[in-house]
C-alpha cells in the first residue's frame, strides 16, 4: 500500500488505517459521526494527498482538454476551477474530477486516487493522436505533491493565520477567504508556493490546499495547531463518505464508472454539448435527447433501521413488487439521523416522493426518493 | 488498552459472559466496540428463541460495516434489551453495563468451561 507524506502523523494521532484505493489511509481518529457532526459545526480538517495531479500546459493545452472533458473550459479564467467528467467513446466516465486554469496556458486536473493510473494512460493515449500535441506538455505530478481539505463553517476565522497575505497570482485577492467557490490562486508560505482553492466535498464552504509533498507535514500541523481553538478536528475517509453522501456528491466506483454516463448520473449540467467535438459527445448528445435507460436518485429510509449499503437492492413498493435497481452509496445519516442513500432505477420511477423498498440483509426497509441533495444547511 | 472485566468469561469471537444462576448475559467487549467504532444498529433474537452455541443470533452495524454476533451458549433467550435498540451508541460507551444484548436461560452450563478466562481473552487480543 502507498503512504501520503502524512502517514507518521496518522498514526501520532491514532487514526485507524485501512486500505483505500491503493492507500493506507485513516479512516477516522476518534468516530467518524463526531468527525462528520465537526466538520458541519466547525471545522474538519482531511489528508487529500492520495488524490492525483496532473499538470498541462502549453498553446495546445485548452484544446487538448477541451476535447477530453465534457465540460467547456473556455469558461474559465485563470484562477478558476469547474468540475468536469472525462469519458470513453461511449459516455462512459472515465472518472470525474476538478479541472483548473492556473494562467492562460497551464492547467492542473485533481483525479481521484484509485483512477491516477486509468487517467493518466488515457490523457497519453488521447495527446499522442492529438495533431497539436507538440503544443502540450503533460506532466504526472502525484508522486511530489500532497493536498489538504479543511471544510466546515469556521474555517475562515482561522485559515488566513496560516495564510497570511494575498495571492501571489491566478485569481488575484487580498486574502484567501476573498476567494469564492471554484476559485484558486498561490500563495506563499514559508518560502514556498501552494495553490488554495474554494472547493471541497463536503457541501460545506472549505478550502483545499495543494502542495509539494515534503511540506505538507508542516502546513498540516500548522493548520491543526491554528484551528484547534476554533474547533478544528482532524478528519478521515470514513467521515468524508458519509458527509457527501448527505449531499450527494458521487464517488468513482460508486456512482460514477465506465459503464455509467455523466447523464444517468444526473449530471448533465457538466456536460457542455455544444461547446464542440469531444470523446463521448454524439452517445451523451442521444442519451439527453432520448432519456436515459436508468437514473440516480436520492432515497432515506422512512423507519428506524440497519443502514443501507452498496448493493443492496431497491425494490419497488405495493403490489407486483419488484427489484429495480441496486443501491450505489449508503449509510446512517449522521446529520439527519436516519438510513440515506444513493442508486440507479428505471426512469419511471426516479421521482422524488416515489416510495421504495430497499432489500436489507433479507428483509426489506420502506424507504422514500428524495430531491437531491438529500442534507441541506438549515438558512 | 482494552477494558476486559475480570468477572465475566469470554469467547473467542469478542462476545462476553456475565453468569447469574442459570441465567447468563450477554454483549460485545470493549475491544469489539472499539474496533467497530461507531455502532449505528443493533439487531436482536427474538424472546422465546432457542439457540444454540456458535449460532448467529445478532447483529451489530457500525457506519462502514455489518456484523454478526454469535452466542457463547446455548439456551432460551429470556430478555432482550431494547435500550441498546433505541440507543446503539450505548455498545460503544458501555459494552458490559447499559449496552448487554441479551439474557439466556442456560440449556447446558458446562459450555461455559469451554470459553475464555479474562486473561486468556487478553492474551488473544494482546496489548490492544
């Protein structure tokens, strides 16, 4: 298993390490529903190291991408982000990820962890047959760099004591909670330069933080040591999951996979149809027109009961039931208390309100679709 | 370090023993809790119910994981506690206190010399 440039510090804090995608990773340090129920009071702070980077670069480098993501970069200014899909000539997805302009020409993609590998071989495949390719460099740089998250509504009164200073480029501010949402600029600290964006995975305002990976102890400690008096916890993957399952952010793997397309996964928005050619277009095009053959939808249970997981059945309710589709995520809802979850069924009954049953080590639970997201912030 | 009550017998499946004439209560060790971390569910037989030793005859759900608890002992289930029901957090905070599962009446006694000792549960769980 792959250790982040955090792994001493996991273990000094008692996390409990399991394997994620490839990683040994904590999964919490003291539970993961106080590290959730932190994370939406306070503070919560998350090694995002094992995620992969990807720096590209050059003349050529927006419409080499352009033609990769289904998302339209040219929206972008420099300093901004935008979530974006990369599919296979079927509309498949690749993997999901943040695709951000750093300056006019150069670029840096976060992948997720487990597709660093599948990533990086299909953006080499796709830049060897582009005809401009000697206007684009691509460069893997996950090995050297490390990433923070620190996500949770008290985050701002105490990041700027770390971050001292305005931006040193990309979106240009005084100071780092002036960035707003999908916003990145770098910064200096400590002599060194790291990218902060306004982006998370929590449904929670945040910041993440990109960095080489040998200074990544130290900003963490850093961070820690500035938020603790706010209230700031570190947090695990345990605790990353279900906090964006309540708001029903898809994991890779989960929702997401390469025989599941941006518009079954109800993520249409992202897929910028007429923006011009790019891999995967005419089937997304046809599905958006036609309608998808299954839809992702959002459920919670309706009665006290064991929570629901992956794979567990869906099944219909009332007379002539049947199963009709396969739970993707799940879990007991630490903010609402309850059985909530995510899965794919039919289009006839992707409806918000449409009662359903989901199929719990043999028994079935009643259970309700919802809209997404399934948790919302109390205004 | 894991609590592990001197009083109580032990099985090597992380299930403990509390026995009481013929009647014997049952839960999951401190060390099972911590490693199941936060208990979101419990599932538990039915009062009436006959079991036999080694018999799935629970079930506890943590946030990530599903797992089924199986008696040390064979018997009748005479009580359940529904406060663990209500409540699941109490197997973390209190394994061997507020948060039992179930009391037996004992259909053959002589089980209990085949589980373990205090000591011999800690040596198998080791410094943890």
């Amino acid at each position: 298993m792959k250790r982040t440039p955090l792994y001493a510090v996991h273990q000094r804090l008692g996390g409990k390490l399991i394997e994620f995608g490839g990683w040994e990773m904590p999964v919490q340090y003291t539970s993961i529903t106080d590290e959730h129920l932190t994370v939406r009071e306070a503070a919560g702070l998350f090694d995002i190291s094992h995620m992969g980077e990807v720096l590209i670069s050059g003349p050529g480098a927006e419409a080499f991408l352009n033609q990769i993501l289904t998302n339209d970069l040219r929206k972008l200014l420099a300093g901004q982000g935008q979530y974006t899909l990369m599919c296979n000539e079927r509309g498949g997805v690749i993997d999901d990820l943040y695709a951000y302009r750093l300056t006019a020409d150069e670029y840096l993609l976060m992948i997720n962890a487990s597709r660093i590998e599948a990533d990086v071989a299909w953006l080499e495949a796709q830049l060897a047959a582009f005809p401009r390719r000697s206007e684009v460099k691509l460069q893997n740089a996950s090995d050297a760099t490390g990433a923070l998250a620190v996500q949770g509504p008290r985050v701002v009164e105490f990041i700027t004591h770390c971050f001292p200073g305005a931006s040193t480029g990309g979106t240009i501010v005084a100071r780092v909670t002036d960035l707003k949402k999908n916003q990145i600029a770098p910064f200096a600290w400590a002599g060194n330069a790291l990218w902060i964006s306004r982006t998370g995975y929590t449904g929670e305002d945040g910041f993440e933080v990109v960095a080489p990976g040998q200074r990544i102890e130290a900003i963490w400690n850093q961070l820690l040591a500035a938020g603790q008096p706010h209230g700031l916890k570190p947090a695990g993957l345990g605790a990353r999951d279900t906090l964006r399952t309540e708001v029903c952010y898809p994991l890779y793997g989960h929702e997401l996979d390469e025989n599941t397309t941006p518009i079954e996964a109800g993520l249409g928005f992202f897929v910028a149809l007429d923006k011009g050619e790019f891999v995967g277009r005419s089937v997304l095009a046809e599905q958006k027109a036609k309608g998808p053959v299954k839809k992702l939808v959002a459920f919670k249970m309706t009665d006290r009961s064991a929570p629901p997981r992956p794979h567990y059945a869906i099944w219909s309710a009332g007379p002539g039931a049947a199963k009709i589709g396969e739970v993707t995520s799940g879990t007991q809802s630490p903010s609402l208390g309850i059985g909530i979850g995510m899965g794919y069924v039919p289009p006839a009954f992707a409806h918000a309100n449409t009662p359903v049953e989901i199929e719990i080590r043999g028994q079935r639970a009643p259970a309700v679709l919802v809209p997404k997201p399934i948790y919302r912030k109390p205004d | 370090m894991a609590n592990v009550p001197s009083d109580l017998k032990y099985a090597k499946t992380h299930e403990w023993v509390r026995v009481s004439g013929n009647v014997a209560t049952v839960g999951i060790t401190d060390y099972a809790q911590h490693e199941l971390t936060d208990v979101v569910f419990v599932e538990l037989p039915e009062v009436g119910r006959r079991i036999k030793a080694g018999d799935p005859c629970a079930v506890v759900e943590s946030v990530k994981t599903a797992n089924d608890i199986y008696s040390p002992v064979s018997g009748e289930i005479t009580e359940v506690n529904q406060a663990v029901v209500a409540n699941p957090a109490l197997v973390n905070s209190e394994p061997y206190a507020g948060g039992w599962f179930y009391k037996i009446r004992l259909s053959n006694p002589a089980e209990l010399n085949a589980l373990l000792a205090p000591e011999q549960y800690q040596a198998q769980i080791g410094g943890a």
